[in-house]
C-alpha cells in the first residue's frame, strides 16, 4: 500500500512518474537496456539530458544568457562552488535564515570576506528579516539567500533590492511558484524535493558570470567547464536526470509552474487554516513569512508530538517527525504531494485533536 510520505528530501515523487519509469527500467526507449545501463555519450542519453534541459528553460522562461547545469554534490557542495566560481574581488553577502543558509555562509567564509548581512537566528528562524532594512556592502561579488527555510518553514516573499548579483539556494522551492529568473546571477537546487530522486543537483547561472573563477578551483566545481560540456564534462547522474525529465514533463502537462503555485497555495491553506484554528497544534511561524512547502507544527508537549507521529506513521502518514532543530512535527507539501494526502492529514489532525484533549 502507497503511503502519504511528507518527508523534507528525498521527498515523494508523482505516482504516474514512478509508474512510467517502471515501464522504462529494463528497456528505456526501444534502446533494449536500462537508462541506469546505457553511456551518457549515447544519442539515446544525450536527448533525455538535452530535453531535460529545455524543459526546464520552457517553465521556468531561462533564457540563453544562462547556462542550465545538472551537476552532482547536492546544494552543499554548491556552498563551496558558489564561492570558488563568484567571489571575485573576494566578499560577498549572506543572508543567514536558517540552517543550510548558515552553512552556506560558513563554507564561503573559507574563500574569503562571507558577511552575515541579516539573520532571523534571535528568534529561532520563524521570520524573515525585512528586505528593506538590510544594508548590503559596496563591491561585494554577490548576495546569498535561501528562498525557502526546509527546516523551520518560512520563506521569501520579497526579494532583496541588490547592485550585486543575487544568487539562491531554491532547494526546497524550485518550480513551486513562479519565479523571475532575471532577478537572479544564479539559481541552484538539490532535485531531491521538488524534481527527481537524490543525485542531481540544477544550476542556473548567468553565463557573464562565468569563467572568472578562483585559480585554484577544482575542475569539477567549474561552472564554465560544465556548461562548455553540457553537463557531461564526466558522468552524470544519469537516472536522476531521466527522472527529472519524466517530472518536467509531467509539470508541463498540468500547466506549468504557474498552475503548480495554485495547487501549493490551496495545499497550505488547508493545513494552516486548520491549524491556525486548533487548540492544539500550532505554527510558531510569523504568518507573513510561511512558507508554502513545509510546515513544522507542535503540539506543546513533547510526549504528545511523539504520539501523533506513531499513530500517523501508523495510518500511513509518514515522515512527519520535525527536524531536531525545531521538534514537534513537519508536513513537507511538495509539488508531488496530491491534495488529498494534505486533507487527509488534516482529518487525521482533527481526529487526534479530539481524542487527545
């Protein structure tokens, strides 16, 4: 039996995705072997890798002054990549919103002058800091956000006014809501939440911005030599690359991103309205800054909150466990999970409210 599986990353994938690539496995194409089996020199591998990529050109409108990368490492090891191939005259800004924003500036902070121009740190990262109150520094390389918090649930509604280019993790946000790439000198993301299973990790850098990397930057973390390479400077994750296509592809299908963003945003409401309307469970999240694809809630006890994640796992709502940086518990609502897993949720939500007074 398939469950409801809100876990933050790897996360659920859409149904009819795993499905096709089932059909898929031992033979991808007529080609008589298994994606996960065939070179990525082949002219079968290099149309899945291309179509990917136009993909997501197509709905997220990138236009050719970016490259469109698939690389491996996960958003981490784009903590150092970022650094190596931007930090040009040596500072850059970081906007610190939670964990992986911290150690994105920490890793930076190796290569040179990484400041930590706001922080939502005082209260626990339940906000985001003001846009309009950051001062940013003259001259630096470029400004760093996380535009979505995986985990303490809140996310960017305003982007920062900056000379320097701006560069986001959208690892847990990428393709959820529309977002105008112009705004951005690069983009990355981990797939392993919103596009395809753990492995491969999407770049999308302005190309102006490339190959001005530090000398001493490993050959892999290049983003020019991956771009001059279309992603095959080595071997990619190729089956991770495949699933994303087949998502991408699925993504089109219901209308593009656009129409995902309504989906997200009819998912919320029905948890935070349920929530905000319970006497036990509660979002500690300024309401403003919520983000739309996890969301952490506790009950105030912790003997409680361990009780509702066993009976929910219990009913076939799992992963629900908040990280150990928050507790309590977390819904992760990615673009894969359907409508129904969020209600479900709810129902059960009430149930235990009712039983658990």
């Amino acid at each position: 039996m398939r469950v409801y599986n809100f876990a933050a990353g790897p996360s659920t994938l859409p149904l009819d995705v795993l499905e096709e690539a089932q059909r898929d496995f031992l033979d991808y194409n007529g080609t008589g072997m298994s994606i996960t089996e065939m070179s990525h020199r082949s002219k079968a591998f290099m149309a899945v890798n291309e179509e990917a990529q136009a993909l997501l050109r197509e709905l997220m409108n990138i236009s050719e002054e970016y490259a469109v990368l698939f690389v491996q490492g996960g958003a981490t090891q784009q903590f150092a990549a970022v650094p190596l191939n931007l930090m040009v005259s040596g500072k850059a800004d970081y906007i610190v919103t939670g964990n992986f924003a911290g150690k994105a500036q920490e890793e930076a902070a190796k290569y040179g002058d990484a400041a930590i121009v706001a922080s939502s740190k005082d209260k626990n990262f339940t906000y985001i800091p003001d846009m309009k109150t950051v001062k940013f520094r003259e001259n630096a390389d470029y400004v760093h956000i996380t535009t979505n918090n995986t985990i303490f649930g809140t996310r960017y509604t305003t982007l920062p006014e900056t000379d320097a280019p701006l560069v986001a993790d959208m690892s847990s946000n990428i393709l959820s809501e529309v977002v105008d790439v112009n705004r951005f000198g690069l983009i990355y993301a981990g797939a392993q939440k919103n596009i395809a299973p753990a492995g491969v990790t999407i770049v999308i850098a302005k190309r102006s911005l490339l190959g001005k990397h530090k000398a001493f930057c490993p050959i892999m973390l290049r983003y020019d030599i991956q771009d001059k390479n279309n992603s095959l400077y080595n071997t990619p994750p190729c089956f991770a690359i495949y699933m994303a296509m087949l998502v991408l592809r699925r993504l089109k299908k219901l209308g593009g991103v656009k129409a995902m963003q309504e989906v997200n945003e009819y998912k919320a409401k029905i948890l935070y309205d349920f929530i905000d309307s319970s006497a036990l469970f509660q979002n500690n999240v300024n309401k403003a800054d919520r983000s739309l694809m996890n969301v952490p809630f506790v009950t105030g006890s912790e003997e409680l909150d361990a009780k509702f994640v066993k009976e929910a796992t219990e009913n076939g709502l799992v992963s629900l466990k908040g990280h150990r940086l928050v507790g309590g518990m977390r819904a992760s609502i990615y673009n894969a999970m359907p409508v129904e897993g969020v209600k479900t949720l709810v129902a059960f939500m009430k149930k235990f409210e009712l039983e658990n007074k």
